[in-house]
C-alpha cells in the first residue's frame, strides 16, 4: 500500500500543531517551518500526480476493508486537485510572507497549515461522511483565514460566511442521514454500487439525498441560489487569503464531479439526469450575477470576487452536462481560473496596499504604477478569458462541448455575454485605476482618507520587491504555461475524464475484483 | 469547384517567423528606449523590417499561385493548432501591414513628443502589428479569433496610450468594448462555421461552402461572423467607436484606421466571401448595411470640423463601400473591393499623417481655425492636395480608378427588385466624398493666412514627411500606371473568390459609361455642396441628431448603474435573507426531487407512543417555540437552549445509546456556561431588527423547511435497509479489541474522522484566542473599557459555598473523568466524554475562585495541551506505518501484572488520549480567551478564593484544599 497518499493529509496535520503550539511566539520560525512543509507538501503532491496515472489506488484506513472502514482514493482527479492546491498554496504563502500579513495577527501559518489538510482531505477522501468532516475542517480554518488580523467589516463578512456554511454543513448531516438510511454505506464507491440496484419506482429518498447534497457542494462553489455569502466574503477577506480561497470553491465543483458522475451520474436510473437539470439553470443565472457584479462594483476586491463568482458559474455549466468532453472542458478551466482568481487577488493586495484604498474612486498613480497596469491587464485577461491567456482556451473549449440542442442557446449566450460585461467591467476598473490616476494629483486626496479605514498599515508607500512580486509574477506565468501547454494537460486531462466516467474502474479498485459487499 | 484545392501547396516553416517576429520583437523597444529615442526606433523597425524581407521572399511563388502553409500542433482536441497559410489575400494585407507598420515607426519617432513614453508605444504597436499579421495569416479559425481578439486588446492600449486624457481612456473603453463584443459574437459564429465543416481548418471550412450554405445552422453563423466584422470595421450602426479612437496619438489613427485594425473586418468578410457570399440572406444585409454606412459616414464627414474625424468618418465611409462591394456577391465586385482596399490604404494613411502634421505645427485641428496653409507649409500642401483628390476620386489618381469600378458594379445591381436605388445611393455617397475631400483641401490649405493660429506652423522636418510622401508616390504610381497593381489584385482576388475570376484590366480609360457620368456628377455636384457649406454646416448644427457617444455612454452607465443597484440590492450582507433563500428553495428542490420517484415499500409499523415520548415531544416542542418567541431575551434564550439539549439527551437514554446521551450531556452542560460567560459583554437582549411580514415569511420557510426534515425521518425510519453498522457489531471485539461498538467506531473503524474532529476543535480553540487578540487591539477593546459592566456583577462574586463546593467535587470529578476514559473501550464512555468532564470540573473551578487565581496554579499551557492532544492522535495513527500497516491502523493485547486482574492495552486508547487532551485544552483555552475580555472590561483581579474569606489571617488553607 502506498503510504504516501495520506501524507497530504498527515503533514500539514503534524506540522500545523507544532507551528501553533511550539513556535507560537517566533514568527521567523513559524514562517520556515511553513514554508518548507509547503514546499515538501508540493513535492509529495508532485510525486502522488506522477504516480496517479493508472488505477485508482486505495488507502484502506486501519486496515479495515472497504466499504467498513474509511479509505482514500488516490486517482488523477484527486492528484491534480491535490496538485492545484498545493502549487497555488505555496504561491499564496509566499505572498504571505513577503507582504507581512501573516504578521498581522495570530496563528496564520497553523491555520494556513490546517486549511491544506482540510482541502487535500476533501480532495483525497472515498468516502462521503469523511468528506464532511473534511469540509468541516476546511470551513473552520478557512474561517479563522477569512478574520485574520480582524477589523469590523471583515468580522461581519466571517460570520456571515460561517453561519451559512454552518446552515451547509447541517443540510450536508441531513443528506447524507438519508443516503445512510437508503444505502446503509457511506462508501463511495459502495454508494455508487448500490445506486445502481434502486429502481425509479423506489427512488424518492436516493433523489432527495442526491439534491440535498448538490445543493451543500453548490453552496461550497457558490452557485445560485446559494451564492450570497462569497462576493461579501472574498471582497473582505485578506487578499492573500482570497486567493488560496480560490481552491475553496473548486472543492464545491470537485465534490459535484466525483460524487454526481460516480454515485448520482449518467446511467443511475433513480437519479438520472437530475443533476444537470438543476444545474444547468443554476450555473447561467451564477453567470449573470458575476457578470453584473463585475460591471456594478465600486470596489477592486468585490470586482474581482464577483469576477470568480462568473467564472464558477462558467465552470458548472460545463460541469452540468456530464458529459466527457465537457468534463474535459470544465477541468481545464477549473485549472486556469483558480489560478486566474489568486492572480487577481495577490496582485490587487499589492495595489491596494499602496494605494491605501480599494474603492476604484480617483487617487493618486502609486509606485510602481506601470507594472501593476502591466499586470492587472495580464490577470484581467486571464479572468475574462480574452486570449492570449489559457482563460479564453478554457472558455473556446467549454463552449466547443456545449452543443446539445436545449443547452446550447442558453450557454452560450451566457458565458459570451458574461465576458463581454467582464471585460468592460474590467476595463473601466484597470482605466480607473491606472490610467486616471495619472491625472490626478498627488495632494488632493488627503480629505478623501479621513473616512476611508486603512486597509492595511502604513509602511507601505514602497515598491514592491522582488519576493512580493515573484508569486504574483509566478501566477501569471502559469496561465501562459497553461495556454503554450494546453495540449499536453489536455490530453492528461482526457484520461483524467475517462477515469471520472469509468464507474466500474473505481468500484473495483475500492472494493475490490468482484465489486461485492 | 475550388481554387485552393488546384492550387500548389507549399510547407514553409518561415512563414510562422514571419507571423511571431512582432511578438518577440515586442519585447526589445520596452529595453532600447533605455539607448534612446533613435535606436528605439531602429529595434521597433527590425523585427518589421525582418519580417517583411520574410514575406517579400515568399512572395514571388504566391504570386505564381502557390500556397504556402505552416502547422504546428497546439490543442489537437479542441481542433486549435498554430498553423498559418499564405495566399494572395494574405499576401496583399500582410504586405501592407508591414510596409504601413514601417512607415508608422519612422513618421511615429518624429511624432511623439519627448514626454511620451516611446518604449511603451512602440511595444503596443509591434503587439498591435503581431495581432493583425495573425488575423491574415492564420489558417485555423480558432487561432484567428484569438489574433483578432489581440488586436482588440492591443488597440485598448494604443488608443489609450495619452491615459491622462479622459478622452483617450473613453475612446479606448468604448473600442474595446464595440470591438470585444463583436469578436465574442464571431466566436459563436466560427464554432457553429467549424461545427458544420467537421473542422477548424480555414482552408477546409472554404472547401466545404456548399454544405455550409445549406446548413440550417447557416442563418446565425452569418449574423454573428457579421456581427464581428461589422464592429470591427465601424459599420452602421456599430460605426461610432472610430472617430473616438482618434483620441489616439495620430500615427495610431494612421495605422488602425486605414490599414489594419477596421480592414480587418474587411479581410474577414473577404476571407469568408467564398463560404458565406452569394445567399440572397448575405447580399441584403451585408450590401444594405455597406450603403447606408458609405453615405452615413460621408455625410458626417462633411460637418466635421476636427480634421481627424473628418478623416475618422471619410473611413467610415470607405469601408462602407468596401463592405457594400463584397455584399454585391459577384468576383468583379470583389476585384473591385480588392483594389479598393489598396487605395484607400495609400490615400488615407497619407492623409492622417498629413493631419498628424498640422496638428504637430499648427497646435490645432479645427479646421475652423485653420486656412492658408498653402504658402506656410508647401510640402504638406502637396501631399495632402494630391492625397485628397485621389480620395475625392480624380482622375489620374488612384482612387478615381476603384470608386469608378464600383459605381460600374453598383449601375448594374439591383436592390429588391429597384435598379435605381444602389446607383443612385452610390452617386450620393462618392458626391459626399468629393464634397469632404475638397472641404479638407480649400478649407485648410487655401483661403487667407490666418494671424490667430495657436502655433506658426511651417513645413516639418524631413523625417515626418517622408512616410506620407511616399505614399503619395503610390497614389500617383497607381493612378497613372494601374497596370502595376494589377498582379496583386488578380492574385489577392483570386484568393477572395476562390478561383475563377472575371476578364478585367486595371486601366485609366473605360470609354463612356454610366459609370462616368455618375463621377461627373459626383464631383460638379460636390463641388457646388462645398460652395454651400456655409449654410448647410449652420443648419447641420441646429438639427437635432443622435449623439452616438451620448447614447453608448447612457447605456453603459444605466448597465452599471443598473448592475450596481441589482448587486446592492441582493448582496448587501443580510444573512436573514440569504439563510431564508438557503432554506426555501432547500425544501422546494427537496420536494421536487422526491417527487421524482416512488418510495420503496415500508417495511416497519409505527410503534405506539408511550406517554413518557409524548410529554418529551412536548417538551421539546415547547422549547423550541418558545425560542422563536423570546430569543431577544438572550439569557432566557439560553435557558431554553438548555431545556432542548437535555430533553435530546434524555431521549438518547431512551432509544438505548448511553454513549450519545453521556456526549450530548457534557456538551450541553460546556457550551452553556461558556456561553453564560460570553454573553456577559453583549448586550442582554436582541433589538427588533425585522417587520411583522419578514418574520412570518421567516415562520412560513421555518416550518415548511422542518417539516420536510421531519417528513424525510418519518420516512426512513419506518423502512430497513442492510448498513455497514452490521459488519461493526460483528467485528467490534475481533478485530477492534472493544465490546463497546460506538468507542471502536470512533478510535478504530473510523478513528480517521474522529482525528479530523479533533483537529476543528483545535482550530476552534485556536480561532477564538487570534479573533480575541484581534478585538482586544481594536477598537472593540476601547468599548470594553468604557462600558459599565458593575451593575450587572454580583455583590459576591465567588460565593463562599461554591468555593467550597467545587473544591470538594473537583478529586471526584477528575477520578469520574479518568474512569470514562478507561472504560471507553468496552463500555460508554471514552476520552471525547471524559476530557468535557473533566473541563467541567475546571471550569467550576475557574467559577468558583475567578480565572486569575485559578490560572496561576495550573502549569500546562491549554496552546500546547491541544497540540499534544493533536500529534499524539496523529503519531499513534503514523505508529501503524512502523508495522508497514496503514495509518491508524490499530492494535491491541491482554496483559497480567500480578496484582491487578488481566487488562487489556490498545494503541486506540492513545489515540483517545489525543482526543482526551485535545478536547480538555481546546474548552480550556475558550475559556482563557473570554477571561482576557473580563479583564479588559475591567474585572478585577481576585487573589484570594474568595470574596469573603472567613479565615482572613490564613490564607493558605485555600492552597491546600486544592491539593
């Protein structure tokens, strides 16, 4: 048994303890101790995506046999969700560090350490129950993440997030109640066998298990109508902390694509075809809010979180229609903008730091002021899936496997619609921000600041330096990695989509040969 | 039948240098800047330079009739690959990308003032250059949406290169905005286009016209690759972006408005022409659409009095006719389009830099304010006079020649049945054009010297003047010789109607024909219009006419305004409504989705209900009601809160699970007190936030959403299904070495959640000590202080019976707590239920006596109590990798020391240690963080057990009743 597939799990879970317990009063230390299990954590996850090419493999817990005891599932969805995280954790933390935010209260790199459990957990586990103890452990410590450093609207904003992830979690208890009482199992793979057995005329209970948990993972991806929490959330969160969130919502759209193809997906008669039903309609309304918050927002950070609020919605109505290739599609996409989001977010922490707001209202051009507009426009271009970035590849590819007769119209209109109210929103931010500020004097806002609370302390009318910029740099970097290299991943992602379909593949590596219980 | 396919196709990877050296090329005028403003230039000309010598050598075997094509493999599975074609069409275009691009750099070097930011400047333009070379050279559609899309980005950026003019950041949004629409359009056209052909090779998708035309999908392909090339080349109505990109520098208007960026929608319709033209649906809208922009466009010319949107709106007008032309369907009219397309590059591009020039001496470009610049600027004089005529259409200039080969097509076409309505449209819109063209000439140029210019001007140096000249140079080539020309035309058309072409010959002299006398007509009667501009231009102003950047302004600004009051509206932080959407639509999908299917059969009775149930059920119903009524009472609330809890716990006792009930108990009695604490520095009851009808609706959603859970229990607990639990019951003891079931599943069977509970109770604990610091630094910490709390505290703060009291009960709770601890493994009990009570006996302690005094006779940090607690969890589980097992993996063994009767030690009881410990140090360190809040809301620090202490000269008898 391959012992590595637990240790994204196991390592940040010793490392955080020892972070916050032992090196509590010594930021230095906590900052090298974090840094470097990162790193580790990055070449374990490296490692698992290499390894991950063939079968799933199975972590049989205690050593309790399936479907009895708990297992992990490494196969290559887990180990490129893994992958993405872990990569995009790193870039995150080193912003981090660099900007001084993990200075700014207490127990940072614990709980950043902690919210890597919680998201490889999620990404890692076969079986659904642990999945809500691990959305329970990244829901806490993204928390704790979201009021880093405190303020009012920033507390205000948390609870809010917590309270309705709280009501998520408890209709997640329901869901899987019910699941429980129909199936007996809590295996994933063991649910996906048993689905198969219920007939339509006995399938009431699996259907409303089957929508109670869209509804907890639509929560998590912040789709309609249970969308409300995120732009608050993200726009008030510590930019850096908005950007590792980035993965947060992907997790929502993971649990959809591995819990309603494997268990709830095409060919289960009980369910059949629920999903994407829902989903669909869901997804383009998801569209249409980003895309009017985009265009309606007065302040950087709201622009960009209701920039990734659009761009979920993107990502779900490729996921709603389950079928391969729009899996495919939705994969690559997933990939680009989480990594297009955190691109955002890192940099506008950068600018708003400087600019000591982040209302898009006429100030002073900061230092600097040429590379950020440089950068702003690559990373807009990425969110709003304009090319040369992989964004408007993702978006080529999704709208290329959306052409079923009943979809087609509405997706389109959707997504091409959405990007044209992105991109204006978008521009007229970047020519607010940049471009005006140019004209505006230097001494004419101080009036402007009295009621404008400090976003971050001053000390920071210097340029950025090197290691500030580098992971922002870095992020832009992958996007154009992803769009020079799209046919290699895509063509990993291809096998990744059959393996998702391959329902019989999984049961039998899970349960073994015969797929008995 | 299809001329591609008889064509000789050539594979020549030099082709995707050619198509790339811009994009590399890019990156050096950003660095050479750093040498100055002259090798600035040079680098930006280099790569140009390269690239054209590139094409020139490739030139010679397109001209005989080859193809030259290039792939290389990006994203095989969606059909994208980097792969560029040459042929005439793209020869022609390519060629006057790079020649105009040179000539650009060159007139741009003299142009820009040393304020500006050249490097930047010319990096946009290589970017810009790249962008429009791709568009005319991709061979795979896919790849050409993506160039086109560049040369909208690229353009944003050049329009708005002076980005401290408002002017320059609106004309640039609005460009970016008109143009990125139409690109999103025409990505849906060219997916459904590639749809049909099976592929998104260009040159297979013009192979394949016949099918694509009689595709049902055929209609909105057309309209949104139209769409595309309309925005893109200014058509009506999508025409008024162009004249405010001209807040541009003008070297960016001369490149984008006569060569590249708005020829772009007209290489577009031209490349398509073979696919898409011909259908009666393409004739109607692209020809109308080309007239009414050709006159529209010439009329406003003629008012304009800026002479950069006087040029703005002649090309407006131009690409009209260039549209109108290829909307005929016919290869003359594309021969005719073709050649066109090349005048009109010659003529206009001079005269923006002509116009660049005046503005540059003269400081203005109102034509108002100009006249008599013949004698100050002679060498300006010329080239523009000559530029001009050529645009007016005299003869023995370039651009008489094509506007005579359209009014030729356009006499012999009819428009819905009436043979008269394009030749007379057309004769309108070429007597505007001479009446413009001449305006641009007497109204500048001749006429007295003025005294009030706000500059002199005079000729400008050699290095501005000679683009401009040597463009007029062609203009005069060309319309003397146009047998020059001829080669390319016939080549460049032949690619545009994909084989066959017309007889034709390029000549000045056509004999006399209808087409003649429409010129003539044309030009007297422009003239006579010019005469009369006086009066006309007043009436012009006084009429009332749509102001188009009123209009596109007015509704991006009612969409954002819109945009920001739906957003305000729905995301304006109101949890009450979000949790009121979460549950409704919850319970609405919920029983939508049940009523999908059928419910299997039931397999128990309902089991009669024992009075004791119905009193509880009461109870519980009760409770919960009168939650809902007095929750603004926060303590009572509480109270009630309490009432809940236990009545669940007593109805764990009933339905047979101590564990639960045991669990259930100490949570309970923890989270009220330390709620009790807590709710000490809030304020003591809830104010009226909600009217009357939200809190029904409230109710309505409340009770229809508890309904449907109680519906759903109702209906899995009266049908049996075989569980996994089966398999546990059986193994609890063999395999997990504990009769009590509920333990071994919580340490062993799935000890791998209980590790990741654990873990959010350490989060927890560790979340509330950051968020207090957090508050205590703020300004929540200031409230604190000035708040008056001395009313709400006791007289006697630690009583003297309670001190006694927990003293007393503390050894015998802690020995309760060590006892569960134990036995968890065989009988209910275990370190979750064991660290919550002996937290209980802490906390009465800290009660009892005040935290301070409690806290300086306890040594173990609760910080390190929950890390242990966490690695000693996590480290037995990695134990089992030592045994090569998997984590967690647990095991067990009887032992006898003499004394004491056999016992039984497992690795699962060090893991419930673990849990034990992170349970007792999470409720601990709660508890240190709301007696950090105690102190800074000014409680006093107490060093004695107690308030009164009967035994004042003895102090330490209290140390010794803790031990």
């Amino acid at each position: 048994m391959n012992h590595w597939i637990i240790a994204p799990v196991i390592l940040p879970a010793l490392l955080a303890p020892v972070i916050g317990f032992v090196m509590r009063h010594d930021l230095p230390l906590a900052r090298t101790a974090s840094v470097a299990g990162t790193v580790a954590l990055l070449v374990i996850a490296i490692g698992l995506f290499v390894t991950a090419g063939g079968d799933p493999q199975v972590y049989y817990l205690g050593d309790w046999p399936a479907p009895f005891g708990i297992v992990l599932v490494l196969d290559r969805l887990s180990a490129l969700m893994v992958l993405v995280t872990t990569v995009l954790a790193l870039l995150v933390l080193v912003h981090a560090v660099a900007t001084g935010w993990d200075a700014r209260g207490w127990h940072f790199h614990a709980l950043f350490q902690f919210q890597l459990m919680g998201i490889c957990g999620a990404f890692l586990t076969g079986d659904i129950f642990n999945l809500f103890v691990f959305f329970e452990i990244l829901l806490i410590a993204s928390y704790g993440l979201m009021v880093h450093s405190g303020g009012r609207d920033r507390m205000r904003a948390g609870l809010q997030y917590v309270v309705i992830n709280l009501a998520g979690s408890t209709l997640f208890l329901f869901a899987l109640g019910v699941l429980y009482s129909v199936t007996g199992t809590l295996n994933i793979a063991d649910l996906a066998l048993r689905l198969q057995e219920v007939p339509a005329d006995e399938a009431a209970l699996v259907r409303v298990a089957a929508m109670l948990l869209m509804i907890v993972f639509a929560l998590k991806a912040a789709l309609f109508p249970v969308q409300f929490w995120l732009p608050g959330a993200y726009a008030n969160a510590p930019a850096p902390v908005a950007a590792l969130f980035a993965i947060m919502t992907k997790v929502g759209a993971y649990a959809i694509l591995r819990i309603h193809t494997l268990v709830f997906g095409p060919g289960i008669v009980a369910t059949d075809g629920m999903a994407g039903t829902w989903l669909l309609p869901a997804a383009i309304v998801t569209i249409a809010i980003g895309a009017v918050g985009v265009l309606g927002a007065r302040n950087l950070l709201a622009l960009i979180a209701f920039s990734v609020l659009g761009s979920m919605g993107t990502l779900m109505v490729a996921i709603s229609a389950f079928s391969p290739v729009a899996t495919t599609a939705a994969l690559y996409y997933l990939v680009h903008s989480t990594f297009a989001a955190a691109a955002l977010f890192l940099l506008a922490d950068l600018v708003i730091a400087r600019r000591e707001a982040g209302h898009l209202g006429a100030r002073p051009a900061t230092l600097q002021n040429g590379l950020f507009a440089a950068l702003f426009f690559a990373a807009a271009i990425g969110m709003a899936g304009m090319p040369p970035l992989s964004g408007f590849i993702g978006k080529l590819m999704v709208l290329d496997a959306l052409r079923a007769p009943g979809t087609m119209a509405w997706a389109w209109s959707a997504v091409l619609f959405g990007s044209l109210m992105t991109i204006v929103g978008f521009a007229r931010a970047g020519s607010a921000l940049f471009w005006k500020s140019t004209a505006v004097p230097l001494d004419e806002p101080e009036t402007a600041e009295t009621d404008e609370a400090p976003e971050a302390p001053s000390g920071t009318d210097r340029p950025a330096g090197a290691m500030e910029l580098a992971p922002v740099m870095a992020t832009v970097a992958l996007l154009v990695m992803l769009t020079t290299f799209a046919g290699p991943l895509v063509g990993y992602l291809d096998g990744t989509t059959a393996q998702i379909f391959d329902r019989s593949g999984y049961v039998t590596a899970v349960l073994g040969t015969e797929g008995e219980t | 039948m299809n001329g591609q396919e008889a064509a000789v196709v050539v594979n020549d990877p030099s082709l995707i240098i050619i198509a790339l050296l811009p994009f590399i090329g890019a990156l050096l005028p950003g660095m050479m800047i750093r040498a100055g403003r002259n090798a600035c230039a040079i680098f930006t000309a280099l790569p140009t330079v390269l690239s054209l010598i590139m094409l020139l050598l490739l030139a010679p075997s397109v001209m005989a009739g080859q193809i030259i094509t290039v792939e290389l493999s990006w994203l095989p599975q969606l059909g994208l690959s980097v792969a560029f074609f040459l042929d005439g069409l793209g020869l022609l275009f390519a060629a006057m990308i790079l020649g105009v691009g040179l000539l650009i750099t060159l007139y741009a070097r003299f142009y820009l003032s040393g304020d500006d930011p050249m490097g930047q400047f010319y990096t946009y333009l290589l970017l810009f250059q790249g962008a429009m070379l791709g568009i005319v050279l991709s061979d795979n559609i896919l790849l050409l949406l993506i160039f086109w899309e560049l040369t909208s980005l690229s353009s944003f950026l050049l329009i708005g290169y002076w980005k401290h003019l408002p002017e320059g950041r609106q004309g640039a949004r609005m460009a970016l905005a008109v143009t990125a629409a139409g690109g999103l359009a025409m990505i849906g056209g060219m997916l459904i286009l590639g749809e049909i052909a099976g592929s998104y090779k260009l040159t297979d998708i013009l192979a394949a016209g016949e099918a694509i035309r009689a595709s049902d999908w055929y209609m909105p392909a057309l309209i949104l690759i139209l769409l595309g090339a309309f925005t893109k080349s200014a058509q009506f109505p999508f025409h008024f972006w162009l004249p405010h990109a001209m807040a541009a520098p003008t070297p960016v208007s001369a490149y984008l408005h006569s060569a590249t960026m708005v020829k772009a929608g007209v290489f577009l319709m031209a490349r398509m022409w073979p696919v898409l033209a011909g259908t009666e649906a393409w004739f109607y809208i692209v020809t109308t659409t080309g007239l009414v922009t050709m006159v529209l466009g010439a009329l406003i010319a003629l008012f304009k009095d800026d002479l950069k949107a006087l040029l703005a709106f002649s090309t407006v007008s131009h690409l009209g006719l260039l549209t109108m032309l290829l909307g005929f369907g016919t290869p003359m009219a594309a021969v005719v389009a073709v050649f066109h397309i090349i005048n009109h590059l010659t003529f206009k591009a001079a005269l923006f830099m002509t116009a660049g020039i005046i503005d540059h001496e003269a400081h203005t470009r109102d034509i108002k304010r100009l006249g008599g610049l013949r004698t100050l600027m002679p060498v300006t004089f010329v080239l523009g006079t000559i530029a001009a005529l050529s645009m007016a259409g005299i003869p023995l200039l370039n651009g008489f020649l094509s506007k005579e080969m359209m009014l030729e097509e356009a006499s012999h076409t009819d428009w819905a049945g009436s043979p008269w309505a394009l030749p007379v449209l057309a004769t309108l819109g070429a007597l505007l054009s001479v009446a413009y063209s001449f305006r641009f000439i007497v109204h500048v140029f001749f006429g007295r010297v003025r005294e009030d210019y706000p500059h002199k001007p005079h000729d400008p140096p050699f290095g501005l003047w000679i683009a401009p000249a040597l463009l007029v140079g062609l203009v005069v080539l060309i319309g003397i010789l146009p047998h020059v020309a001829e080669p390319l035309v016939r080549v460049a058309a032949g690619a545009v109607t994909g084989g066959t072409l017309p007889e034709f010959h390029l000549k000045i002299w056509h004999g006399i024909t209808p087409a003649l006398y429409m010129s003539v007509i044309a030009v007297l009667a422009g003239a006579a219009l010019l005469a009369a501009h006086r009066p006309l231009d007043r009436a012009w102003i006084a009429a009332p006419r749509p102001e188009a950047k009123a209009i596109f302004d007015g509704l991006v600004g009612g969409a954002v305004g819109l945009s920001r009051w739906v957003t305000q509206r729905t995301h304006d932080g109101a949890m009450s409504r979000y949790l009121a959407i979460f549950v409704g639509s919850t319970t609405l999908l919920g029983y939508l989705a049940w009523r999908g299917g059928g419910m299997p059969p039931q397999t128990r009775e309902m089991l009669p209900v024992p009075p004791l149930v119905l009193v509880g059920w009461v109870l519980l119903l009760v409770a919960a009601g009168s939650m809902a009524l007095m929750h603004r009472n926060r303590f009572r609330s509480l109270v009630v809160m309490g009432v809940i809890g236990l009545t669940i716990s007593v109805g764990f006792v009933y339905l047979s699970a101590p564990d639960l009930a045991l669990t259930q108990i100490s949570v309970e009695t923890v989270t009220i007190m330390l709620l009790l604490l807590a709710l000490h520095y809030m304020p003591k009851a809830s104010p009226v936030e909600s009217s009357a009808g939200r809190r029904i609706r409230d109710g309505v959603i409340a009770i229809a959403g508890g309904a449907g859970v109680g519906a759903l229990a109702l209906m899995f607990l009266l049908r049996d299904t075989p569980t996994i639990s089966d398999y546990h019951l059986a193994n609890s003891y063999e395999g997990g070495g504990g009769t009590n079931v509920v333990n071994v599943i919580l340490v062993d069977f799935r000890g791998y959640d209980t590790y990741g509970e654990i873990i959010v109770l350490g989060i927890a604990g560790l979340i509330i000590y950051a968020v207090m610091e957090a508050l205590l630094n703020g300004p929540a910490a200031r409230k604190l202080r000035n708040t008056d709390y001395s009313l709400d505290r006791s007289r006697d703060r630690h009583p003297l019976m309670m001190v006694i009291a927990t003293r007393v009960m503390m050894p015998i709770a802690i020995l309760v707590g060590v006892y569960i601890f134990l036995r968890g493994h065989n009988q209910p009990g275990g370190g979750f239920v064991a660290g919550l009570v002996v937290s209980i006996a802490l906390l009465m302690q800290y009660m009892a006596s005040g935290f301070a005094w409690t806290q300086s006779r306890q040594k173990i940090e609760y910080h390190a109590m929950i890390g242990w607690g966490v690695v000693i969890a996590g480290l037995t589980g990695a134990g089992a990798w030592l045994g090569g097992k998997p984590f967690l993996t647990s095991g067990y063994d009887y032992f006898h020391f003499p004394p004491i009767e056999e016992f039984e030690l497992a690795t699962a009881m060090l893991f419930d240690l673990g849990v034990f410990l992170a349970v007792l140090g999470a409720v601990m360190l709660m508890l240190y963080s709301l007696s950090r809040i105690a102190r800074y809301a000014g409680e006093t620090v107490n060093r004695e057990p107690m308030d009164y202490d009967p035994s004042a000269d003895r102090t330490t008898r209290t140390t010794k009743e803790q031990e």
